[in-house]
C-alpha cells in the first residue's frame, strides 16, 4: 500500500494530508530524450491514449504525469479500511466508452449500487428560505418527471426532438437543441408555467449537473445530461449516480489499463511549455530537461490550459474558451456517521442559505459482517468549503441539509486548489457549447488536445474522458503513419 | 464495386442471387502453416478479437472465413442506387460495445434514423383472426406501457429489481430474474390481468425478439430487452430499431475494424474440424490443407457448431445447448415501394394467419433530391418464407399486413438455409439462459468461444458479438503470454 500526496483524512482525533491509494506510480528507469510520441496527463483520456497508440508496433511512447499517481480528477483512496472514490465515481452501461473498458477487464462484477440513489428511503429537500423537510419519494419523482417535460420541451419540440443525438452535438442540419444554448436553466424555468415548488425541485437537481446555480448551468447542459440518460430524471441518475466499482474502484480501472500499455511513464514531472515546428514537439517541464516527439497529446484539463505556454500559440477562439474556463468548483466530501442508515438523498436549490447542493447515503461499511455506520457523500455549491481543514465550516454546513447528522470523520480532496485541476467535472454555462466546443476538440499542430471536459457526449464524466482518449489515439496513430 | 456469392434480387423484369457489397475479402497472399492465434470467422466477434490480439507485439494472427466476405450475419448490400442491410442494422449509445467502434472510427456522423420507428405518423396492427386496422400511436403506447409495468413486475419485484444488472446475468447473490427463466412469454401473460387487447399488443412487440410466439421465447428474454433498453419499450425501440449507419452501413464498420487488423487473411475457406493437445491447436479444412496455432478464437455461430468436430470433444452441457439451438429463422425482406410513405408500422401476433411478425418503413429514397418512393423492412416469424425466390408468397403474405401496398422489387438473404448461420439472430427460450449460458461462454480448452449468440448483455446484436471479441481477445492474449 502506498501514499498519494494527495487528499485530506479529518477526525476529532486525527487529520492528515495524503491518503492511502493503489494509484501512485513510480517512473521507468530510464527515460529518454525523445519518443515517437508524448501523452501528457494520466488521467483516463491519457491512459486511454497511451495504452492504444503503444498498441501499435514501432510506436515509442512516453506518458508524462504531473501528479505522484495515475487517474486524474478520478481516484480511489483507501481509509478506516474501505475504499472512498475522492472524483469521478459513477458508471453505467449507458456510459458507452468507459462501460466497454469496464467489461474488458471484468471489472463489471465489482459494479455495486449507492443506496441513496439506488434503495432510496428517505427524501429530504430544503426549499429556498425554509428548513430541511421530508417529500413523499414517489410523489415527488413523478412532480419532477411532470415539470421535466414541459421544462424540456420547447417551442413544441421535445427532448428527444431537440437533441436527437446527444453523442454528436454538431450535425448537418444543425440540431434544434443550438438555438436554445443562449438560455440558462433560469431563463427557461422562467418561460414555463409550474408551481414554485416542482421549479426549485427541478432547479436542486439541475444545479447538480455543475455544482452552480440555474443561472450558471446552461439549459442546454442540462438538456444533455436529461437526453444521455434515457429522456427521464429516474434513467438519467441510474445512469450518472447509481452503480460504481468496488474491489479497487476506479483505481483499479486505471491500473489496468495502464497495464495494456506498452511504454514508459515518467511522474511528478510538471509540464511547462509545448513548443513545435513543422517535424517535432519539444515539451518542457519544471524540473527536468525537455523530451522531444513527433506528436503528442495533451490531456490538461480545461482551468490548467492557461499555464502552458503553447507555441506557437493556441488559436483564439480556444484562448477564450481558456480563459473564461468552468466554473465547477463544487467540494465532493465523504461523511462517515455513526449510526446506519438505509438509503437516503438531500438536496436544495437555495445556494444562499446552504454550502451544500446535495447529498446522499452511499453504502453502510461492514464490520464482522454486519452494517454498521453510514458513508455519505456531499457536494458543495461551487466556491464554497474549498478549504478541506476547515472542520467547522464543513461539518455545520452538512447539518443545515441533514440536521440529525453526527460526523465521525470526512474525507475530501480540494480540487478547486489542486495545481494540475483547478475545479471538479466540466459543465457549460450558457451560449458556451456552441461557441467553444468545435474549437477545443481541434489538434493543435502536432498536438492531438482529449479531455473529457470537451467530450462530445458524457462531458465532463470519465465516459467522456475514455471518448476523447480513444480519438487522440487514432488520430496520432493516423499522423505517425503519415 | 464487388459482388458476393450471397443475398436476392427480386424485381418483376429480373432476379438475381449475389449482390454487390464493399464485404467481399480475397485472401492474403501467403497463407502460412502455423500461427500464434487462429481466429476462425469473420464476423463482428471475430473481427474485433482478430484485431485486438493483432495489436499486440510479437503475436502472429491469421483470420479465417468460409464466406467470400466480412460480417457474419451483418452486412450491407447495395441495389438500386442504395443500401440494404442484409442482416444485424440498428445501432444506438446504449449499445456500449459497438458504439464504443462506431465512435472510433467518427461512423456516428453517418447515423440516420428509421422513419417507421423514428418518425411513426401511421401505425397498423394485426388482432388474431381479424383484419389489419389503423391504431393510435399515442394511445397505443400508453396502453403499451401500461401492460408492460404489470407483465414486467413480478411478485411486486420490477423490471429494475428482477434485473439490475442486464449486463451481467449471473451474480452472487444471484439475480432474480433466474427464478423466472423457465417460464414463456405466455406463461407470465396467463398470469396478469389485462384485456385481450393489451395482451396482443404486448404479445405483437416480444414476438419480435426472436421472431418466434410467446410460447417460443422466455419471460426473461424479453425482460432482457425491456432492461437494456432503460424499462421502457419507447427506449427499447430507440435502442434496438431506430438508428443505424448511412454511408457504407454495418460493413463500413466491419472494414474499419478490419483496417486495424495486422495479420493474415484466409477467406472462402470452411473449418470442418479442430482438434487440440496440451501444446497446440489444428484446424482441418474442407478445402485446404490444415494450420496450427497456439490459441484459437473460435466465433463459429451456435446453430452450426454441430457442423463442425471438436477433438477432445466439447463438454455435455455446452453439447446439449448447440444440439437444441435457437430457433430464430425469421425472413428479413428489404421491400421497394413505388409510393412515397411517411414512417408507419405494422405487427401482429398473429403467427397463425400472418407470414410476417412486423414491417415498418425505414426511408424514402432520394432521387434528384426529393424523396421518391419507401423501402421498408418486413420481418417474417420463424420458419416461415425461407425460400428467396417464392415472389408470390413474399409478396401476397406482405400484403396481408399492408394491404394498399404494391411491391416493385425486394432484397432478402436467406440465413436459414445459410450453411454459415442457420438462422437469424439468438433468442433463448424458456429455461434457456440458466441452464446453457455459462457453459457456452468457457473456453475449451486453447480455444475461446465467443459468439454474440452468448454475450452477457445485448445478447443476439452486434454489439453483443463485439463484446465477445474483445473478452476473447484479452483470454487469448493472456493465455499467449503464459
């Protein structure tokens, strides 16, 4: 077992920086100045890539990490003995790109089911300005599923006719969803007739797509998320909430695919600059010399682009999608409490009065065979709880949305603050998938530019990510051959 | 352009069997003795593991296939200016394995939508011993709906809890839809209480599952595709039957994945037997002489596996399985209309006085720009219309399920009587699945066995086909390396 530098561990009695996790590697014994190609990032569009172009006989490949452990703003720690995922957590097998990888390494049997979304007891809903109560679950899911198909049904078209295809965002002819992109999930609750009460119903669980508020989300993200999972909120939180990995978690996801790869890998090495000419890339790093390629694919997320200097320099319309970046800064914290509770979801759409969007029973650990104690996990509105020592702000914060709440220990990883991810999951506000979206998936030069955050159908997700590794791979590989 | 030995032409001025495809294959130049991996058949299953093992260094592949072309049981013919797809068709992102290659290789921006299931204006229906009548759509799928909630819940479990993981059949604990495999789809009809009109309509929808009755398929299979298709039958036809590939169609697919292949090819060449030792495999011809390999996949479908012979044997219960089946042999008949229809739909349960189980309209062909005339596909019950050339039958039984329409020309491929497929599509019967799955999915001995006909999930489609490949590759590719 060994140490990440990273995440926060708290207790009344003990807290402590850097947790156990099977993700840290260690870099090849020798690494040479020069490669056929370069993979910067190991998050899942980087291991994906590299494990596919270092498929290819004759292609030398060097993956470059800036962190001490593979997965990117996906993780798996281990504490009090269990596993806790501190990122990108859920799967499905409606998540195409990733459930495949799932199934090719039989992870699928580990698939198990967060009781809060999936053995749902107990539903409580904090309503702007009013304390925490208790909702009827059925009534309440068949409310939402009544105000999800006037709110998604604009103009007379409905969901399914507004974004036919929500894998590709961009056909010929273009597909109604873009004329709505200008619209925040706001503009459009204010367009629709339904009572206050299903609207803040509506907008606590649209506020979880990016951790914002209906004027940060726009009502085309939203739209996504709705069509990917099947056209109805019940489909869409089985396919984004419901079933993640145990025996490993996504670590172990990551381990073997990093396992397929056939190449070296160096790690906490920070790249700096990615120059090029019309023959080679040449990256340099804060800390150790440059190694050249003939192509490489850059897998930085979004909010860190801006401190790589390109040259020459990134288009202009990529600049500003640079700039203006997301705003998804949400905490993701996992609550251990003392007693042990079935099923249950929280969430409020009242960003003012509460920290917290959401939160919800995951698994009750087992002791000696017998449940005993609850993991919960919460998520902060964007910008609040980014310091993960601040105890008493996180606690408290978590009994406004579970007043009957006892914490015996939390467990964070602050990614807002993280040098190498500067925020959580990508989710778009308003006007920005039409305006930003082409331009980010375009190579740069010689230089193939994955993210998930820029994915075309589960963006923001590690679907997402495995999406946009696939592609980089193929397009190195079709450039090396070239 | 090339021309297979394979598929019917039927207009009433000229009939031809052997239509052209971009399918057909010629062998390699050289053909050795003896490889690493021998991958016998070419369709999807073993396409993808032919390319997966041949990604790996230093492993020698040879692809062998009875057939003048690649594809198995999916493959695009072209007629009359357009595409026809012979066999396997409708894709869709909830199919994650062979999304996961379309995605790959950008064919999900030659996606297009059938008109009869994507854009229903007229939908007719068949009543046992009545005449077609025009139904409501919007009614009818309510009144869908509504039966499949009380046919799909079963002792108060739902579809949700009798099958949570559709991916994966067999857990621990076991899941409990395995409880209910052996009864029919009848069976579970005699048991709820609904009018017989429900009933039929019900009965119409999972009769084409296997082109088979409700006595013919299990309670379980057709469990099976209401899960996979998110519980609803409006999400199982989104997923099963409204997408599929412009633009080359299912074998552009097939070419790409070959593409990628780096190894031998050995077409028109039938296996007639494999034996194996400790140390190696050899495969006898019937029309060539025989090559070793250390591995083989073999992909050979179930319904001709007891063509071929297996030295040492086969285990019992996997003999048991081959020597029952499946009796899928339902006709798909391409018909060309000279009227230009908007999308309608057809069924009946009816499998005593109708040919054919359904018919929809899948597009208007453009001629000089404008749409001009309908093709549509009509699906026969099993056993029924297998001879190609029997025009009057094809075309009068046709007419018994849309009777205003008048036939110019139809395409067919007789996969019954195809030496190479004996039948269609998997569909198990009642007590099916538990009793034969796992045994057909082991491998025997240094041969994997990977059909679609036994994949885990969307058992019966391409993608399940794919899913098979890719398990079967990561078994050979392992096995090779001990």
């Amino acid at each position: 077992m060994t140490q990440t530098k990273e995440g926060f561990f708290w207790s009344p009695t003990h807290s402590y920086n850097g947790l156990e996790t099977d993700a840290v590697r260690i870099s090849s014994h020798t690494v040479a100045q020069s490669y056929d190609v370069v993979v910067i990032g190991s998050g899942f569009a980087g291991l994906i890539a590299a494990r596919d172009i270092s498929q290819k006989r004759d292609i030398k490949v060097l993956l470059v990490e800036g962190r001490d452990r593979i997965g990117g703003r996906t993780w798996t720690a281990k504490a009090m003995g269990q596993e806790f995922e501190m990122g990108g957590t859920w799967v499905h097998w409606g998540q195409p790109h990733v459930y495949s990888e799932i199934r090719r390494y039989g992870l699928h049997e580990a698939l198990k089911i967060t009781s809060g979304t999936g053995d749902l007891q107990r539903m409580m809903f904090k309503p702007k300005d009013q304390a925490v109560k208790d909702l009827d679950p059925q009534a309440t899911d068949a409310l939402l599923d009544q105000i999800a198909e006037k709110f998604f049904t604009v103009n007379g078209q409905t969901a399914r006719q507004l974004m036919p295809f929500p894998h590709q965002p961009f056909r010929t002819p273009a597909q109604p969803w873009e004329q709505y992109d200008h619209m925040s999930v706001r503009d459009r609750l204010d367009q629709i007739e339904a009572t206050e009460e299903a609207k803040q119903l509506l907008e606590a669980h649209t506020n979880s797509f990016g951790c914002g508020t209906a004027e940060d989300t726009s009502f085309t993200e939203a739209l996504r998320w709705f069509t990917l999972g099947g056209y109805s909120f019940q489909g869409m939180y089985e396919a984004v909430g419901m079933f993640k990995l145990g025996n490993g978690g996504m670590t172990a996801l990551a381990s073997r695919i990093l396992d397929d790869y056939q190449g070296d890998i160096l790690f906490n090495s920070t790249v700096q600059e990615i120059h090029q000419d019309q023959e080679r890339v040449s990256i340099s790093f804060k800390n150790r010399p440059p190694i050249q390629a003939k192509h490489a694919v850059c897998t930085i997320p979004l909010n860190c682009l801006s401190d790589i200097t390109f040259s020459p320099p990134l288009d202009p319309t990529r600049l500003q999608a640079i700039s203006k970046g997301h705003t998804n800064t949400g905490a993701k914290i996992h609550f251990s409490l003392p007693t042990t509770e079935k099923g249950w979801f929280a969430n409020t759409p009242d960003a003012t009065q509460s920290d917290y969007l959401m939160s919800f029973s995951d698994s009750n650990p087992s002791v000696k065979g017998e449940a005993q104690g609850t993991n919960c996990i919460a998520f902060s509105y964007s910008g609040k709880l980014q310091d993960p020592g601040a105890n008493e702000a996180i606690i408290s914060s978590f009994k406004a949305l579970r007043p009957d709440a006892e914490v015996q220990a939390y467990l964070t990883h602050p990614w807002a603050t993280d040098e190498f991810a500067k925020g959580t999951w990508y989710c778009g506000g308003p006007g920005v998938t039409t305006r930003y979206l082409r331009a980010l998936q375009k190579p740069h030069g010689r230089v193939a530019m994955a993210s998930g955050d820029w994915a075309d159908g589960w963006r923001g997700f590690v679907d997402g990510a495995v999406e946009q590794g696939m592609l980089a791979a193929r397009w190195v590989v079709r450039s090396q051959s070239v």
